[in-house]
C-alpha cells in the first residue's frame, strides 16, 4: 500500500469485508448500500477499492507464474498467507503446485466478481443518464419525496442535472457542510456558496443560477429549496426543455402545514433562523385538482413562500430572517405563502413580489412591490475570459471611470493616425482611453526589440521589460480627485529581477509627490500604496505579504475620504486611516508601469514594472468591497446609467456593445 497505513487500515478492513461478502452472495442490503456510499463520496475509498481489484485480479496470473526458485522455497498446503504487493513475474510456469487447483479457481472466481462490480460502479459513475433511463428512475423516486421521508434515506443516487458553469465560486466554510464533487447533481445534494456563481442545469432543460451567498437544495427533477441567497431561473414555455410527465406543486401536505404552524407558534409567531434554513419538507410530486393555474415546469420552495413558474425567467431571493422576494423578467409565475396556496399572486413581467415578515409581527402576508424593489440578479452567467474580454469592459465601464486603459493592440486605421498625429507619435504606440474621455498614452519602449503586446488576463496585456529597459505608458494629464476620493484596478503580473519600488502606476515624481502611486515596496516586494493626504503628508499601506511571481493577481485599492483600503483578488489585504487626497497635485501625468521624474516628463529607468499589466482603470470614487469583488470575480454588475457607452476595443471611437448585456439586470 502506497498510503498511510495507520490511517488507511480501518477503510480498508471494512471494503475488504464488503468486498469478500459480495463475492461469498453474503452481501446485505445494508453492506452494498454502505459499499456504495464509501466508493462514491470517499475519494481514499475508491483508490483502495480500485487498488485491491487490481491487485487481486493479478493473483490468478501470480499464482499460475511459478518459477524454479518459488517452487523450491514455497510450502505446498498449509498456511499461506497472500502479500499486499504482487511480484514481478519473471519466469514462465513450469509446474502447478497443489494448492494451485483450489485456490487459484477461487481467485479467478473471486477477480472476475470484483472486476464485474468495479466495472459496474465505473459504469455508474461516468455513464450519462439517457432521457428514458433518467425518467424511470425519477419515477422509481418519487416516494422518496413524499413530506415527511427524509431525501437521505434513498438507496441510490439519482442524478438530476449538471453544474455547467461556475464563476469565482467559493463554498461555504461552515464546520458541517462538505463540497460537493463532480459536475453531476444528484437529488439532496445542497449547494452552499459563500461567495460567486454557480450555474445548474437540470436534464429537463432548465437552468438556475446561484449567487452567493446562498444555501440551495435539489429536491426534485423539477424544483429545489432556497434557504438563503439569491437565484435566477430559466424555464422554456410551454413543453419546452421540460422531461415527460414531470411536475411539481411545491404544496405541502396538511399535515405538514400543521406541524409548521405549531412550532411557529410555539417561537412566537415568528420563524426561528435555524429551523429557516435547516428544516423543510420535500416537494410533493401531484399538482391540486382544484388549482387553477397549469401545472407549474419549476418550483423553488423558501422558508416563508412557494414560487411555481408557468413557463418563464425568474428571480427568488432570501434574506436571514426568510423573507421571499421574487422578480419575474419574462413569462408567468405565482407566489404563495407556505401553507396557504389558495391565495395566490400571479406575476407577471416585470412584477416584483414579497413574502414573509411585515412589521414587528410575522404576517402570512404577499405583496406585490415596484421592480425597483429588489437588489439585481445575475442573469447569466460570465463568458470566457480570452474570447469575451469586452464583458469585463462592461463591468468596468459601468463604474464610470475617468481613464481605463484595456491593453488592446492597436490598429493602425485612418482614425488611430489622426489621433497619433495629434500626439506627435506614431498609431502603434498609442494606448487608447476606453473611458471615453480621450486620454490615451503614449507607449514608451526602451528599445524596438520584440512585440509589447501578450494575450492578457482579459484580451490583451502590455508585456513591460523591468528596469534598464523603461518600457511605460505615459499619460501627460488626466481628470484627478477632486473630493478627496479615488479607486483603482488592475490586472497585473510580477516577474522577478525587479529592482526597487516597482510601479504599476503613479502619479508621482522623485521628490515631488502627487496623489497616488502602486505597486511592489522597496525590495521586501510585497503590494504597497501611498497617497498623500489633503493635509500634504505621506500615508503608505502595506500587504505585508509576498506577492505571488508570474500569475495574474487583481490589485486595487480604495479612498473613501476616511479610509485607505488595500485589496488583492477581492480580497481586503490591509486599511489604514486617510485624510482625503490633495486636490492639485504638483505633477499632471499618469506613468504606467513606472514614474517620473520631477518634471513630469521623463520616466526613471529603475522603478519600472517587469511583468504585464492589463485593464488598468482610475475612478474618482471609492468603489465598495462589493464592487472590488465583482471586479475580480468579474461577475455583471447593473448600473442606472451604464447602458450606450462606447467601448474602445484597442481603437478610438469603436463601438462595440452596451456597456450592460441586454440579459444582465
């Protein structure tokens, strides 16, 4: 055995047991349910599972390989005991010895049964459902998700849908919950997501996507349960994308509406948080007789209400205290309260309804709200980051920048040389302001050696040479904080043999100082930013930790008139407290990848950046955490005033999308 012992011995009695039970017909009910279990969820029991049918299935042909030598030092008959390793075999048989005849038709037995179940099992995992084999087993199901029987007592695993797509997700770090593993989605399994998006589809066709954080439970082929978060739903009408014969009313049985409204009683009337997000009953699988409304294609149940889609797009989210609140972007759904589906509400497009605690007492109440309501939901999901560099642009563009340098390499067309002419430099070395405020750089190369442009995190990036060589983007003047408030953003990535205090940006010379300057500090090389307050000193903020070489990291930091907040990938790194800004600085430009002199004009070799830099932006505004993590996570943000601006895409006044996607809300 290749792993711990110590550790791997109880396991591997206990398969060794389950194992020798199957192969005797001694096997329970029980046994193959508890064999199934550690096989499927235990990652060490499977290879112990897949190492012993290996090593056993090599036994017939050990057995059957004597050499001279092992027939001279082997005992025939008596004890004999089977080493965990095989040997080599290095010589043909000569002679069978006598236990041969007994033992070694038990071992081809006995390889043959493993290597049926181990192919069995393998088969179970990677086998793709087909419709009629996915439905019988739904069928096969469905008294598992009667009210009251617990998912978790099923003998198998139903599989219902994927996971197809996933964006910055991070699960949740609750003591008690384990990650689910694989793309396959499986009845009772809960996605809980601390942070990011998640994207189910279910083999009926419908889609949901998760935003975290939140707590979401797949109770059916046609349905989950949301304890908390936010998820959007997909739904196509009529038959569309819908399995054969599948429903789900979401109601609960009268007994169940029962024993809900007796333990909220007993807590005063007003849902505990814990029985929220822990206990629920199952969806029944039969619609009413006596509703009046079609039997629904997708029900998302919640603590305080049902939502039942009639062919349509969605939005439910929870809050902490259960409270339902749901948007319909196209088609039908109704909403009720638990318990009470005889007073429906019916929305409709772009109607917003809310379900659960109104005032100081808990109402069963619904009512309906303005769309404005609701926070935004993510509508779909991210694109590829190389192919689809112009969705990131989006998100930024929808925070107003006043520069936004996207690293595209440039096209030498009619309108690049008009604009280079202006600037007294040639298109290729232009570096174009995708804000729309036209303040483009001038991309200053230390030699001509070499193409500065590299597939980026996004698109593409500057690729700069370091010190020595002053490879820089020079900006002569931007629109600088005027209200003591700022924030910046940037892909970047570090290479190695940088000198000292390595700039990502600056607006900063030698010994006049302006507002800002980022990047590495001193030669410790850990994320460093110093500003100069509006009284006209120094504050600097420190990571304090190595930043990494040669990945891409996403830096960024905050003013927000009180406070300096550093962050590196989404993440809050370090604050500090910060005046403001002083609102004039004494040096106009912006340098890229390094600093100034102080002039204001030439850049100094030794504290330029080597590595690549990549859809760097300045705002004259402090962005919050929030807006940092989707930044990072690049994830669509909604914004009022986002729609219709120009995105350049390397070139000036090229349009190339709404700064918002038509399906993003």
């Amino acid at each position: 055995m290749t792993e711990n012992a110590d550790l791997r011995k109880p396991l591997f009695d206990e398969i060794h047991a389950l194992i020798l039970a199957a192969q005797h017909d001694e096997l329970t009910q029980v046994g193959a349910e508890r064999l199934d279990r550690l096989v499927c969820e235990d990652a060490a029991a499977r290879r112990l599972y897949a190492q012993y049918v290996l090593e056993t299935a090599n036994l017939r042909v050990w057995a059957a390989s004597e050499s001279e030598d092992r027939e001279d030092r082997e005992p025939h008959g008596g004890d004999y005991s089977v080493p965990l390793v095989c040997p080599a075999v290095v010589a043909p048989p000569r002679s069978r010895p006598a236990w041969d005849s007994s033992l070694g038709e038990w071992m081809l037995s006995y390889s043959v049964a493993t290597l049926f179940l181990c192919a069995a099992l393998l088969g179970a995992w990677f086998h793709t459902i087909s419709r009629d084999y996915d439905e019988t087993l739904v069928d096969d199901s469905r008294g598992l998700t009667t009210p009251g029987e617990s998912l978790h007592d099923r003998s198998a695993l139903v599989f219902v849908g994927r996971v197809t797509g996933m964006a910055g997700a991070r699960w949740s770090d609750e003591p008690n919950y384990i990650a689910p593993l694989g793309v396959r989605v499986a009845l009772g399994r809960t996605y809980k997501l601390k942070s990011g998006l998640l994207e189910i589809t279910y083999d009926s066709g419908a889609k949901v996507i998760l935003e975290g954080p939140c707590s979401y439970e797949v109770e059916s082929s046609s349905g989950g349960y949301l304890a908390l978060g936010k998820l959007v739903a997909r739904v196509g009408a009529g038959d569309e994308g819908r399995g054969a014969g599948e429903v789900a009313s979401g109601q609960w049985s009268v007994a169940s509406v029962k024993n809900e409204g007796g333990r909220m009683k007993a807590e005063g009337d007003r849902p505990n948080a814990a029985s929220l997000a822990t206990s629920h009953q199952p969806l029944a699988t039969n619609p009413s007789p006596l509703s009046p409304l079609p039997s629904p294609l997708f029900t998302v149940r919640t603590p305080t209400a049902v939502v039942t889609d009639l062919g349509t797009e969605f939005g439910v989210e929870v809050d902490g205290n259960g409270n339902t609140i749901s948007r319909v972007f196209q088609g039908v759904v109704a909403l009720w309260i638990n318990g009470d589906d005889e007073n429906r509400v019916v929305l409709r497009e772009n109607e917003t309804a809310k379900a659960g605690n109104f005032g100081e007492a808990y109402l069963s109440a619904v009512v309906k709200l303005s769309s404005e309501s609701s926070s935004p939901f993510v509508r779909s999901m991210p694109s590829d980051a190389r192919t689809k560099s112009a969705d990131y642009a989006e998100i930024v563009l929808s925070y107003r920048p006043v520069v936004y340098y996207r690293m595209e390499q440039p096209q030498p067309e009619a309108e690049a040389n008009d604009l280079a002419s202006r600037f007294d430099a040639s298109p290729a070395s232009l570096v174009f302001d995708s804000s729309g405020g036209g303040f483009h750089g001038i991309l200053n190369l230390g030699n001509e050696i070499g193409q500065p442009y590299r597939a980026g995190r996004w698109g593409g990036a500057l690729w700069l040479r370091g010190p020595g060589i002053v490879d820089a983007v020079f900006v002569p003047d931007y629109p600088k904080a005027a209200d003591g408030k700022l924030s910046f953003s940037a892909w970047v990535t570090a290479e190695k043999w940088m000198v000292r205090w390595p700039k990502i940006a600056a607006n900063w010379g030698n010994a006049v100082k302006g507002q800002f300057n980022v990047g590495l500090y001193e030669q410790e090389q850990d994320l460093v930013v110093r500003v100069i307050q509006r009284d006209g000193t120094l504050v600097t903020l420190r990571e304090g930790r190595d930043f990494p070489f040669s990945e891409w990291q996403h830096v960024a930091f905050t003013i927000d008139g009180n406070t300096l907040r550093l962050y590196r990938n989404g993440e809050e790194v370090a604050r500090t407290e910060c005046n403001g800004l002083i609102p004039n600085p004494p040096i106009p430009c912006l340098v890229v990848g390094g600093k100034t002199e102080d002039n204001g004009k030439d850049i100094l070799y030794y504290y330029c950046w080597r590595g690549m830099i990549d859809e760097l932006a300045l705002f004259n505004s402090a962005l919050s955490a929030e807006d940092i993590r989707r930044l990072y996570e690049a994830r669509p943000v909604a914004s009022p005033n986002s729609h219709n601006r120009a995105i350049n895409r390397g070139k000036p006044n090229t349009i190339i999308g709404d700064a918002i996607r038509k399906g993003g809300n």
